[in-house]
C-alpha cells in the first residue's frame, strides 16, 4: 500500500506589527523675558524716612515724599551739609521735583530706570550745583561731579589706553577708567554731568549709555552697568538749546540728546528776602542794611540782563555777592570791593554798565564810606 506523506506542518509567520508613528513632541516653551524687576529692599543701615523729616522742611510739596539715608562713613565721597543752603525754593516744589525724579531709580523696573535722568537748568550762580550737592549731603550719598568743557572727549569720560610702568623697566598699554566708567562703578552715587551742553565733541554718543544705564567699551568688547541706584544728573546754564539773549550759555544739541533727560527743572535766583538772609549767614559781620543794598543791585543788574538795556554776562550771583560782602567785611569801601569781586574777568564796556547800576543803586556816600570793622577787646592785664 502506497504510504502517503503527511504534509509539512506550516508554521504561520508572526504577524507584522506596524510600529505606531512617533508622536510628535510638543516643542519646548521659549523662554519670555522676565518682568523687571523692582527694587523693594534697602541696602544694610540705610533709613527710609519722610523727605520732610530728612531735610527739616514743613512744605506741603514733600508731603508724602520718602526717602533713603545712608549710614554715616558708608563712603568716601559724601559731601558735608552746608548748614547754609536754602532748599524751600517755590515753597518747596523744586525739591519735591528732584526729589520724585531720582526715587524713579528705585521705584521703576530696569528697562524704565532712565526716567530717573534729572536736568537742572538756570542761569549762573543760582545754586544748581550746591542744590544737588545738599541733596547729596543730606542722604548722604556719594556724589562725583564732572566738568565737560569744549575739549571733553568720550574717551575722557570711558577710558583709553595709557602707557605705564610694568616693572623691570619696561611700560605697557594699560586701560585706565575715565571719570564716567568710574563713577557709575559706585552704588547709589549721584553723578553730575556739570555744564554738559558744553561738550561739543560728545555729541549722541552719550544717547544709549543713558537710556541703556550701561556703558559700551568697544576697545576692552566689555560692557559696565551702572551700579544699583546710580542717579544721573545734568547742571546746565541751558535747557539744551541756544539762548539768543545770552544770558545761558552752551551749544544746540540734537534733540535726541535732550530727550534722554525725561525731567527739566529751571533754577531761579532766590527771592530777594531769602537771599539777604542767606547772605547776611554767610557773611558774618555784614549789616542788613549793607546786604539789602547789594541784593538790590544784584536784582538789578538780573532784571536788564534780560533785556537790551542790559548786558547778559553782569548777571550776579549769590556767590559773587557772598565775595562782595566779605571784602567790605575787611574793610574795603563798597565800589572798590565791587570793582574788585563783581566784576572779574568781564570786558570794559560790561564793567561800565555794572557800575551805572552801582551807582543807581546806592547812595554815593555809601560807595565810600568803609565798613567799619568790630572792634575787638583787649584781653585783661592781669598786672594790672
């Protein structure tokens, strides 16, 4: 019989899984900018307190107003409160500006703390500068004050390279900060641009260090924020632009760089009371009648400056009437110590016209009647 074969068991293939399509991963969030960030705490030792507390003044317009005092010897550069200084200028208001306009420097986030650029504005001698350096004094920050003349250059105020000894008797080129990079290094510092629309090689080169609060050292590819709560500060016998009668001076700047002072406050004289009673505390021994008379004179010579009657570099100034006070305190007569400290450095014609207010201003026995000195008493002879 015929055997047949038993078939070959068939072994079925595995079946074919079909790997699922990977799924698509959701792309990772991008990273969003952080807020800025506002600056809530104060530094060890420092006070918050009422402006009106910290500078002893009862003005309606710093009601409110609240300010951070340093510690005592936190630093070098903190000048001394002139016990002298007149602050209620317009009833306290122009304080009360300064004083919001810097406290932007804490108030506001990073990419805002520009707002913080104050520029003070007025004629010569009205106390821009001493205002800010009592500002100084009385919270007791550091204050750097910088002179831009004409000749001012960028590198004088970022640094260059300079060659110095490295030892061995060989030099180098070696960076060296300029007055700017260093003074914005230091926290909290007040920084003074003093007379900056006198730059005129500066020009917008200044624009992005102050909105950015950084400066840019291209020759070092480095670049130096400012220091928490640095405040930058303008002193300017401008707002920015010529003055056609003279009276400021200064150059025309691009308006670019004006617009990085986002506050302009104008300084004016004090009002004639005021100021006889600040000079009559500066100038120990000088009468009220003598300090009445000169403030008149000054007043006068202000008020033609400002008109074709006038000449606008005889604009005096508190401190110059502060030198006219004293030289008749050692007993120079009244034209002569005015010759001899109104009118420095001014041309013939200006001189003359400076005394014609003189002499419409004051008796003409007084311009040469000397001051009588106090006399001072013997000391007691004890041989006696």
């Amino acid at each position: 019989a015929k055997v047949t074969p038993e078939p070959a068991e068939v072994t079925p293939e595995p079946a074919r899984v079909t790997p699922e399509p990977a799924k698509a991963q959701p792309e990772p969030a991008k990273a969003q900018p952080e807020p800025a960030k506002v600056t809530t705490a104060l530094p060890e030792g420092v006070v918050r307190v009422a402006a009106t507390k910290a500078f002893g003044m009862k003005h309606k317009a710093l009601k409110g107003i609240m300010v951070d005092v340093f510690p005592v010897g936190h630093c070098s550069h903190v000048p001394d409160v002139d016990p002298n200084m007149y602050l209620g200028y317009e009833d306290g208001n122009l304080l009360a500006d300064i004083l919001r306009t810097m406290g932007r420097v804490t108030s506001l986030g990073g990419h805002d703390k520009w707002l913080s650029n104050l520029w003070l504005a007025g004629q010569r001698g009205t106390g821009k500068s001493c205002l800010i350096k009592q500002v100084a004094a009385v919270l007791r920050r550091p204050l750097h004050v910088i002179k831009i003349r004409p000749t001012t250059t960028v590198q004088d105020l970022l640094g260059d390279f300079d060659v110095r000894s490295v030892g061995q008797g060989e030099d180098a080129p070696l960076w060296v900060d300029g007055t700017l990079t260093k003074a914005v290094k230091e926290p909290h510092a007040i920084v003074v641009l003093d007379e900056y629309s006198r730059g005129t090689q500066l020009g917008v080169s200044l624009n992005g260090p102050l909105q950015d609060r950084c400066l840019q050292i291209t020759e070092l590819g480095v670049d130096i924020p400012f220091a928490e709560g640095v405040n930058m500060v303008v002193t300017d016998n401008s707002v920015g632009v010529v003055d056609d009668s003279g009276v400021f001076d200064g150059c025309d700047m691009d308006v670019s760089q004006v617009e990085r002072w986002p506050t302009q406050v104008i300084v004016d004289h004090l009002p004639r009371g005021k100021e006889i009673d600040v000079l009559t505390s500066k100038v120990k021994g000088l009468p009220q009648h003598l300090a009445e008379t000169m403030v008149d004179v000054a007043g006068a010579a202000r008020r033609a400056a400002s008109t074709d009657l006038g000449d606008p570099r005889f604009c005096p100034s508190l401190r110059l009437l502060s030198s006219w006070g004293l030289a008749m305190v050692e007993g120079r007569d009244m034209k002569r110590s005015f010759k001899q400290t109104m009118l420095i450095g001014l041309p013939k014609d200006t001189a003359e016209a400076g005394l014609v207010i003189l002499a419409d201003q004051v008796h003409p026995e007084l311009l040469k009647e000397p001051l009588k000195k106090p006399s001072t008493p013997k000391a007691p002879n004890d041989n006696a």
